[in-house]
C-alpha cells in the first residue's frame, strides 16, 4: 500500500474529478498542493453532483480529512462560499473534516482586483487567468509581504501586516490608475472574516505525520496541469504555482518519499483555456465537434476551451518532468465514430525535426506537427469496463499512444460514471 497522488499532465481539465473521487472513496485524507479556486471539479457522489473549486474531495465524503496544504492560496471568503454552498447540498464541513495550514497564503480582493486590471489593460502580456487573483497572491508569497493563514489567528498585528503589503499594493495601483486601498478598511475586513476561518487553520505538516505514522492512506490532490506549470509549462501562459508531482511534497510539508505513486491523468485528446501556444490545436469543425461531443466548457469560468489532436510528443514530456508512473486515460468515448483519428509525434520547427517541445516562446508559437493517422472505430466505448468492451481499434490507440508517452496506462475512464473505468491496476497497490 503506498500514498498517491494524482495531478493533470496536459493543461487541465483532464478529468481529475472523476478519477480523484474514485480514489477518495478509498484514502482517509485528501490534500490539495496549490493552486486555488481557479481549479473546478465535479464529483458524483451516490448519483449526486458536487463541484468543487478549493475544497479538497474527501470533504464530501463522510469520515475523511480534507487538507489544504501550504502550496495553496486560499480566498477566505470564496472558502466561505464554498463551504455555504456544499452545506445547502447536506455536506457538513467542521474542523474535524477540513484542515487549512497556517502557513498557506490569503488571497485578499486586491489580488483578484489586480489580476483582472492586468488582463484587461491593453499593455503588458494577456495570459487568459481565471481573474481568481492566483498570481498577484502567489507574488505576494514570494515577496515576503503575503498575510497568511496563521495571521488570522493574530489579528492585534494584522494592521502592521496589511500596511506593509499595502506599499506594493498602492503603487501598483497607482500605475494602473485605479483608487488607492484604504489600510484600516482592508484590516477591518480581514478582522470580520478570522473567526470563520480561524477553527480550520492547523499545523498541518504535524497532522499529516500523524496521519501518515498511523497508516492512514493519504491521497495528494493536484490542481490544473503540467503543462500550466510555472517553471516547466508553456511559460508566460501558465498558473503560477507547481502543478508537478514534487509539489505535493513541498506544498502540504512531508518529504520527498511522500508519494509511492503519481498518477498522471491524460486525455484521449487535448485541450487548453486561456491563451498561449498549442501544436495540435483544431479551429475547423473536427476542433467544433470534439468541443460539443466533450462538454469542452471551463468549470470555473464557463469559457469554451480550445480542442485538439492528441499530443504525444507533449505528454510524453510533461511524464518525465513530473515524474509520472502511470497513467489514467479519459474521455476516450468522445473519439468514438471517427473516421480517422491523428496523434501528434513529432515537431517542426524552422525546418529542423524536435522530439520535444523547446522552452522558448517564439519556437513554441512556430512549432509544426507531425501527425500519425489512425483509424477511427464505429462501435461505442461508452460505458466499457473491460478490454473486450471496446472496439479493436480503440484498444490500438489506446496501446499506441501508452508506446508513444512511454508510461502505462493504468486505467482508462469510460464515461463520466464513477465506476465506468477498465483497470489494469490499482493505483494505491504499489
Ligand atoms: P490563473 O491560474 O488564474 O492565473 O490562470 C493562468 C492560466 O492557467 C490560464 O490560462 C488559465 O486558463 C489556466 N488555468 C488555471 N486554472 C485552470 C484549471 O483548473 N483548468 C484549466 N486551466 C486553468
């Protein structure tokens, strides 16, 4: 038995949801690494639909711990919501269920205020955010001047904290031309919402220990996706936090033997929200009808996502970066009834061949695929549970494309249905 953890390896919206639920069902403890409320998921719990943004999944399960680790920003008062929300749908959220570390950043309204005057001013570069205020907070963190969880529990020496940050914040403001924060009104604020976030907030490195030396199963819940990374994605157009595996670690405060198994979770094509280069991408009707057939609209934003081909040559990479052992393969039912069906396997850049995708910026939006073809099936993979539910052909691309990735596919998801998956092995059995 060993800890997993489960992140995305293409730019999000893989299907994590689905497969994080699966798992959750069986791990006493979920923790989220990073990331926010940028992240949507959806859980069908007993035929009921939960979706979530913040909330770790194990939330809604009755008996388990939901963590979040110190790799997340945490809005208190999009939490508030949240948890408002989840209580309407009958889930009770105590501090017995939901841990948040001292040591996780806020995000305050002027993180969210800059984020959203930064996209929408006419200089600088447009990444496309959620407007969730992700970035500005992670800044904060880095520059040594966020307000954190643990503040909350010392509100006398808060003031000092809000005008320090407020020095950034104003001159910022200032070159935007937007009004001044006023100190004492954001303290204020931040005062009123402490004792509703207070009874969370825990040294959770010391939980997690204990959960870990007691043989509690711990499942390491990983928000967006490889290649949003800020170090290793398509750098500028990414989150800002880590989304590979070795965050899990550094963002909840175990070691680097924290996970036994990473989980990659790929879908059976592409597709990405937000700007930002993309090799595959389809602006026909192929690119139209993948959208349509697989619901392609963001959870959090509702914008429609961009689709495309399969991507080998980027997952492959995304793998090794993220040090993935196995893979969980979704959506492949929406490829059912093409005629024919391409996988991307190589790049051309400037004429020159590349077995992988270079970091710098103008090579990524002049990067050419190469296409496989293969051939597309007529019968349905709706809903299979075993190999032989699927048509011949599926089973081909399902094995070429676990060729070309060079990792496993440990199990493939069949529909949104929880237990619609063909398991070729248990990712907690390691
Ligand atoms: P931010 O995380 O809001 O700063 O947005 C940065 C980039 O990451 C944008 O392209 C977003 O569309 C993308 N992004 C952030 N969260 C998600 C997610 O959960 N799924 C897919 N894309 C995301």
């Amino acid at each position: 038995m060993t800890d997993v953890a489960v992140i995305g390896v293409q730019w999000g919206d893989e299907g994590k949801g689905k497969i994080v639920d699966w798992l959750s069902a069986r791990a006493d403890v979920v923790v989220r690494f990073q990331g926010g409320h940028n992240a949507g998921h959806t859980l069908v719990i007993d035929g009921k639909v939960y979706k979530l943004s913040l909330l770790p999944s194990g939330v809604v399960r009755e008996g388990r711990l939901g963590v979040i680790g110190s790799g997340v920003v945490v809005d208190p008062w999009a939490l508030l919501a949240e948890i408002a929300r989840v209580e309407g749908e009958g889930v009770k959220v105590t501090a017995e269920s939901l841990a948040i570390a001292e040591n996780a950043t806020l995000i305050l309204p002027v993180h969210s205020e800059l984020d959203a005057m930064r996209e929408t001013s006419n200089s600088g570069v447009k990444i496309g955010t959620t407007k969730r205020g992700i970035g500005p907070a992670y800044e904060d963190r880095a520059g040594r001047r966020a307000i954190r969880a643990v503040d909350l529990l010392h509100t006398e020496s808060l003031a000092a904290k809000v005008e320090n940050l407020l020095v950034h914040h104003n001159a910022l403001r200032r070159g935007h031309g937007a009004a001044e924060i006023d100190a004492d009104a954001l303290t204020e604020k931040i005062v009123e919402v402490a004792p509703k976030i207070a009874p969370f907030v825990k040294p959770v490195w010391k939980l997690l220990d204990e959960a870990r030396r007691a043989g509690k199963r711990i499942l390491f819940e990983g928000a967006q996706g490889v290649l949003l990374d800020v170090d290793h994605g398509t750098y500028p157009y990414v989150t800002s936090s880590n989304t590979v595996a070795g965050q899990a670690a550094t963002g909840s405060g175990l070691g680097p033997r924290a996970v036994g198994y990473v989980l990659g979770i790929v879908k059976a094509y592409t597709t990405r929200v937000g700007e930002g280069p993309f090799p595959t991408e389809l602006t026909d009707a192929i690119g139209e009808k993948l959208g349509q057939r697989g619901h392609e609209f963001g959870t959090v934003t509702g914008r429609k996502r961009r689709c495309g081909w399969f991507d080998a040559v980027l997952v492959r990479q995304s793998m090794k970066i993220a040090g993935v052992d196995g893979v969980a393969l979704t959506k492949l039912d929406v490829l059912d009834g093409f005629d024919e069906l391409k996988v991307c396997v190589g790049y051309e850049i400037d004429g020159a061949r590349y077995d992988y995708l270079p970091a710098g910026r103008d090579a990524q939006s002049a990067v050419k695929p190469i296409y496989e073809a293969m051939e597309g099936w007529k019968g349905s993979t709706v809903g299979a549970r075993s190999w032989a539910d699927l048509p011949a052909e599926a089973v081909k691309y399902v094995r070429r494309v676990e060729e070309l990735i060079e990792r496993p596919v440990a199990l493939v998801s069949t529909s949104p249905e929880r237990d619609d998956v063909i398991l070729m092995k248990d990712p907690f059995e390691n």
